[in-house]
C-alpha cells in the first residue's frame, strides 16, 4: 500500500459540507486531508445532516462539528469569527448551487454561510450540482463573481450524475481535491520557480476606426490554462486578446488588440520556462486600415486586401530564448491529426494539442473540448471534459515535463 505524503503537517482546513449527495464523498475527504497532516474542523449545513451524521464526521475528521449559529455551547468554545479565522484554508464540498449563490450574493443566514462571509482565510470551492444548474446563467454569473474575488474551484467533473442524468457537475473525487489543497497552500506546487506565458481569446483586426476582423473564440481555454498553471505554483503571465472573462486568480494579464501587439507583448515576457498558445490570432489583418471611416458611397464596396500577420507560435519556437517547452493549439474543421501534425512541424513546436472546431462541435465559446495531444512520441486523444479539466490535465504534464532532469 503507498504512503501518502505528509504534505499538510501543520496546516489547518476547515471543511464545510453543505447538502448535496456527494457529501458523502467528504468523509473520504477528510480521511485523505488528515492522513496527510492536516488538521480538520467541520461545519456542516442543516441540509447536509440528512445525507452525513456528525457523528461519522467527527468520528473521522476527530474533533468537534459545527452545525448551528447559535449554539451557545460552540460560540463559547470557539465563536463563529474565530471558526472563519482559525485555519489556512475554507473547503467547500460540496459546494451546493444555493450555498455558492448566498456566497456570490453575501448572505449570513446559518453558520456555514456565515463562515464564509466572515473568513479572510483562501476559500476553495468543490462544486457539485445537476448540469443544469452548473450552465444556468445564475450559476455561471455566481461563479464568476467569486472567481473575481479570488475564490478557487476544483471540478466539477463530467459524467454521470446522481439522478441517472449526464453532463457537468459531479464533485470532483477526493484525491483531486486534495491536490487542489496541496496546489493552494502551496505544498504542492510543482512549477514553483517557473515562468509560464499563455496566448488566450481572438485577436481584433482592424479595418478602420469602426470595423474590426475578428474569430469567434471566446478565451476560455486559454484563460482555463493560465489558471491551471498559476494553481501549480508557476509564475504566470497571460497574453489576452478581447473577451468577457475575468481575469484568473494569480496571473498577470496582458490585454492586447491584435496579432502584432500580441507577439510584441509575448517577446517583453521572454525568457519563460513554457510557452503555451492557445490564442486565435488571426492571420490576416487588412493591409491598410486608415483613419477614416469607410464610406458607402454608392460604388462598388471596398475591396479588402489582407497583409500576413507574425506568428507567435512559430516565432516563440525558433527564438534565441526559446521556452524549454512550447506548445500550440491546431483548430482545424477537418483532418484534424494530418493537419495539426503538419502544423507542429511547421511552426516548430513541442507539443501540438488538436481540437475540431467544426460547427456543431460547441468548442469555439462552449465550456467543454476534446483535444488530441500530438507530440513527437505520437498522439494521445483525451476524452471530452471541460475546458477546465483540460487546463489541469495539461498543466499536470508540463510539470512533469519541465521537472524531468534537463
Ligand atoms: O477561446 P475558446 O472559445 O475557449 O476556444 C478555444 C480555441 C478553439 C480557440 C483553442 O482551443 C484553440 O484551438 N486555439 C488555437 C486557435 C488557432 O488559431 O488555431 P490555428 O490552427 O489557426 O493556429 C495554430 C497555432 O498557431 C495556435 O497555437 C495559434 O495560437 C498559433 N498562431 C496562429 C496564427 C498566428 N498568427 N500566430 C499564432 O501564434
């Protein structure tokens, strides 16, 4: 049997479970956190007690839990303020779609939403819901706003839910949760002392002072990633073209235009240990964009010559101080691995990952992807899952990569 690490001596979690099926998952959880050193105080939601017993919770977790505000016994042992304070890290799993709406919205109505308010302690969230819920716009707006805040989520997973449905918003399983923890108490930070640059979103080409040239990627690939690589410790910096997202947790973003503002922005970030270009530049810009407005003036409509643009990618690859590891992104519409392998060699990168952003596919702007990871060795196709999950299985192998011996 393998020895876990004692990777969280001396670290203190406090774990609220709130009312969903996958509470039971939470006992394992503290199994896991406390054989590897962690200390672990509970608060459970009222909901939370119909699918798990204090009684198991304290049994594993060994220690008291909490349930009610006003408890007067707990308030004189340990008052809810010092319960928000007294620890390294809030866990939240799983985090209900109604506990992370009183979160976003700063409620205070029991003891677990109230530790949260009042915590000024990293809050890591464990997400766990029927898909629907996770897609609905009010959980989407929710999440956003406390990833604004700097909240951190592991998960959630894709695949079959409690209710004989599919889709996203299984509880992420117990051991990567716990790497989640690691990653964000900094026990386990594998690419601590790296410096990371990723190229996310489209970039904006302009015709004139009005129009622009544009593509349709939203940036939450390459947003996912950046924050992926921030959460293993790596020093990461993102090069973005316009979107709507928020900026992730711990990375420092460069907000750019177009294509020659990107590659311009990339070059001042150089040397970095890893490279990862997951930007839809686009490879034309009109060749003349003046100062005026196009006018319509009744005649034939403008014809519009495009002049090329840099590619970053290709130009990262073959520079003097070149990342030790540079990897590109292949969209292609059709035959995807015969296109992305002639693209790796092309632009000179490591790794290629390929994706089909046919129409239909959902993957330009949608939350899921399917990549085929093509490398020197071969390709190796991962299942469909979240942008996310993407992000963190790609993150977990540049780590390895970059700590192979050199
Ligand atoms: O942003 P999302 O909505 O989440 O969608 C994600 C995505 C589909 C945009 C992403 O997964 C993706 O595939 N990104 C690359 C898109 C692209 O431009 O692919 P390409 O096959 O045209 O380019 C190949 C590679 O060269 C890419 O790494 C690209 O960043 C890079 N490139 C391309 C042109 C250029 N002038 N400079 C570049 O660096």
């Amino acid at each position: 049997m393998t020895v876990p690490p004692r990777s969280l001596v001396g670290k203190r979690i406090l774990l609220v479970i709130a009312g969903g099926i996958a509470a039971y998952k939470s006992l394992d959880l503290i199994r896991r956190l406390r054989e590897r050193g962690a200390e672990v105080r509970v608060v459970l939601t009222q909901a939370a007690k119909e699918f798990v017993t204090p009684l198991s919770v304290s049994t594993l977790s060994r220690g008291r839990v909490f349930v009610d505000l006003f408890d007067l016994t707990d308030e004189h042992e340990i008052g809810h303020i010092r319960l928000a304070r007294d620890c390294d890290l809030v866990v939240v799993a799983p985090a209900t779609a109604d506990l992370i709406a009183k979160m976003a919205h700063g409620l205070a109505g029991d003891l677990a939403a109230t530790v949260l308010l009042a915590t000024d302690k990293p809050i890591l969230l464990a997400p766990a819901m029927n898909h629907v819920m996770w897609a609905h716009p009010a959980t989407r707006a929710n999440m956003a706003t406390l990833a604004a805040r700097g909240v951190g989520q592991v998960g959630p997973e894709s695949g079959e839910l409690a209710e004989g449905e599919s889709g996203a918003g299984r509880m992420s399983e117990p051991l990567a949760i716990v790497a989640a923890v690691e990653a964000q108490l900094g026990a386990a930070a594998p690419l601590a002392g790296k410096r990371a640059l990723v190229t996310s979103g489209p970039t904006h080409e302009a015709i004139d002072p009005v129009r622009y040239i544009a593509n349709r990627s939203s940036g939450k690939q390459g947003h996912a990633i950046a924050a992926a690589l921030a959460a293993l410790g790596a020093d990461t910096i993102l090069v973005s073209g316009p979107t709507r997202l928020p900026d992730p947790p711990g990375v420092a973003v460069r907000a750019v235009e177009t294509a020659r503002e990107m590659l311009a922005a990339c070059l001042a970030e150089l040397p970095a240990d890893v490279a990862v270009c997951a930007a839809a530049v686009a490879d034309w810009r009109p060749a003349t964009a003046g100062e005026a407005k196009l006018k319509k003036d009744g005649g034939a409509p403008p014809a519009l010559a495009l002049a090329e643009n840099p590619d970053i990618l290709a130009t990262l690859a073959r520079h003097a101080h070149r990342p030790r590891l540079v990897i590109g992104f292949a969209a292609e519409t059709d035959d995807l691995i015969a296109h992305a392998r002639a693209k790796r060699d092309r632009k000179g990168c490591d790794w290629i990952l390929a994706n089909d952003v046919s129409t239909g596919t959902g993957v330009f702007g949608g939350d899921e992807n399917s990549v085929h990871l093509i490398d020197a060795a071969g390709v190796e196709s991962w299942e469909r899952q979240s942008k996310d999950d993407i992000a963190r299985r790609l993150a977990r192998r540049i780590a390895l990569r970059l700590n192979e011996a050199a």
